[in-house]
C-alpha cells in the first residue's frame, strides 16, 4: 500500500468516524471497488489526462451518486481531481484496517488445498477468535500446493499446518545441521 493510499484513507476514514458513518463508508467503499476490479478501463478512462477533468467527475457523478455517501462521492472526485483514482483500491484497504482496528476485528487468509466447508469455516473461526480475543472475519485461499492442512496469517502472525510447510521445515533443520 502506498504512503498516498494511507494517508488518503485515514483522512476518509477520520471524517467517517467524526459522523459516525464508518459501518455505511466502508460497505459502499467495497461495492465501488469491485466495479472498478470489475471493469479495469473505466479506473483507465478516470485517470487518462486526454479527457478533461469535469468530464471524468461527471462519470463518477452518473456511475455512484445514486449509489454511495455524498462523502465518499466526493472522495473520489478528490481522488481523480489529483490523478489518484487508481489509489482506491489501497484507500479502501487502509479504511478497512482502520476500522478493524477500531471494532476489535481480525481478518485471517486461511489457505489450503481444498475448499473448506461451511461447518470447518465456523470451527476455524471459533479457534481463531479464542487465540485473538478478536471477531475474526475469514478469507480463503485454496493452493493445491499445499497437499494438505491449513496455513492462517492473522495479526501479522502465520501458522502453518500444511504438509508442504512441515516438508519446508524439516528441509531447513536438515540443512542447518549439514551447514
């Protein structure tokens, strides 16, 4: 994440928090970043400096004023009136660790080889909010490469479960011991 995309964000998010809006931001926050995943040449169209900049603030006026917070509205047009509309996407990621620090939430990238289901999601979840003292909010990976297991990174921390991972490190131990 870039120094811009933080700084960007904590200022949404600070103004957010003073109307006490961040639950309604940060909702609308990720539904415009999925339309810009969703079509890359319209974040193109925003930046390119060909089209005059009242002409690219009205797309985001007829895209997203029906549809988003007249703050976050006007957030984006701060975004592309100072050519940083393809910062959105880390200003949302900054505004949601912002607020997931605030509300005691910890999100937790569990990957495994094979798609987890719903009961072993919901088991994982309860661990994971025992060891954290957090509301934990899961994201899966799946990685056939992992062969078997879990590997979570949560906090900054990783535990890795798989098979692969055990492989890495017995690999280690034995090259530390010949070294």
């Amino acid at each position: 994440m870039t120094k811009t995309a933080v700084t960007y964000g904590d200022s949404l998010y600070e103004l957010a928090e003073e109307e006490k809006i961040t639950d309604v931001i940060l909702s609308e926050m990720k539904m415009a970043d999925e339309v810009f995943r969703e079509n890359p040449d319209y974040i193109r169209i925003l930046r390119e400096p060909s089209i005059a900049k009242k002409d690219r603030l009205k797309l985001i006026d007829e895209a997203f004023s029906e549809k988003v917070h007249m703050y976050l509205l006007s957030f984006m047009k701060i975004l592309v009136e100072n050519d940083y509309i393809g910062e959105f996407s880390g200003c949302m990621r900054e505004f949601a660790r912002r607020y997931n620090l605030a509300n005691g939430i910890s999100e937790a990238l569990v990957t495994s080889a094979v798609r987890l289901d719903e009961n072993q999601k919901k088991a994982l979840v309860v661990k994971l909010e025992k060891i954290s003292g957090k509301k934990v909010i899961l994201k899966e990976k799946i990685d056939e490469r992992s062969i078997a297991g879990l590997k979570v990174e949560m906090d900054g921390k990783q535990y890795d479960g798989t098979v692969s991972g055990r492989i890495r490190n017995i690999e280690k131990k034995v090259s530390d011991i010949i070294v």
